[in-house]
C-alpha cells in the first residue's frame, strides 16, 4: 500500500492545528475528520468508520460523501487563494465496498483547477488500503461577497 503523505511536505502541527480548528462545531467535527496534509495540488484526511456508519454497521456512504466534499473544497478553496472561496456545484460517489472498523482515509487530487471552476477526484480507502469509494466534486471559485472577507 502506497503512503498517501509520501510525496507531499508534512504539515506542521500549527497549521494542522488551524486546519482543524477551522472545523470546531461542524460536521467536519463531528464525524472526526481528521486533515493530515493540504495543498492545492492534494489534500489527505483520515475519518473512523466508527460513529459514522449505518445501521448494519457499514461506513455510511452519506459519510464517504461528507469526507470526500471536505478535501475537494478544502483543495479548491487552497487553489482559489485567499480573497477567494469554494462553493460546491456537483458530487457524486460510487462505494465500492464496506468499510466496518479501523478508519478510512480520504486522498483528493485535481482534475481540473481553473479560475472560475476546480474538480477534484477524491479516493476512499480501508485501512487495507482497498479502495472503498470514489468521488468526484466540481466546486465554483468566485470572490468572498462584501462584508464577509
């Protein structure tokens, strides 16, 4: 299995701390998201399948598409810059197979990073490293409304 960190510089722990701070109080929080790396060119984040299943006890695919959203927009929101912002426009998944324990991890490369447009291909796996979805989400760049920068 292939190290999804291995060709990008570690984050340092002040910035995983922002970019994990940014998400007290959200969804993100809630099913403990966790970013382990982030740049405009690929975004890592690990999730537990525990807590974020279904009623047979399957990794929810609701939770498959939280996960891989977060690391497109975060991903895009990185390309667009600072003055900028990420709105979603389009997601869709296809689950592969059931993840039960342990934890998945979420590995978002680009597309396509336009000025007005950016699409992100997301890659969930097992901790098997077997690949348990995959997503794609196209987000709209534009500038942060007035009064919200």
């Amino acid at each position: 299995m292939t190290d999804p960190l291995s060709d990008l510089p570690p984050l340092t722990d002040e910035d995983r701390q922002r970019l994990n701070a940014s998400s007290v109080g959200t969804l993100v929080e809630r099913m403990e998201i966790d970013i382990l790396a982030a740049s405009a060119e690929k975004v890592v984040a690990r999730m537990p399948v525990q807590g974020n299943t279904q009623p047979y006890g399957l990794l929810h695919g609701g939770a498959s598409v939280v996960l891989a959203e977060t690391l497109g927009s975060i991903g895009s929101a990185l390309h667009a810059g600072p003055d900028r912002i990420a709105v979603g426009l389009d997601i869709n998944a296809t689950h592969h197979r059931a993840a039960t324990s342990g934890h998945v991890v979420g590995v978002a490369t680009p597309l396509s990073l336009g000025r007005s447009v950016a699409a992100w291909e997301i890659v969930v796996t097992d901790d098997q490293g077997r690949r348990v979805c995959t997503s794609r989400i196209t987000c709209m760049l534009r500038d942060v409304p007035p009064g919200q920068g």
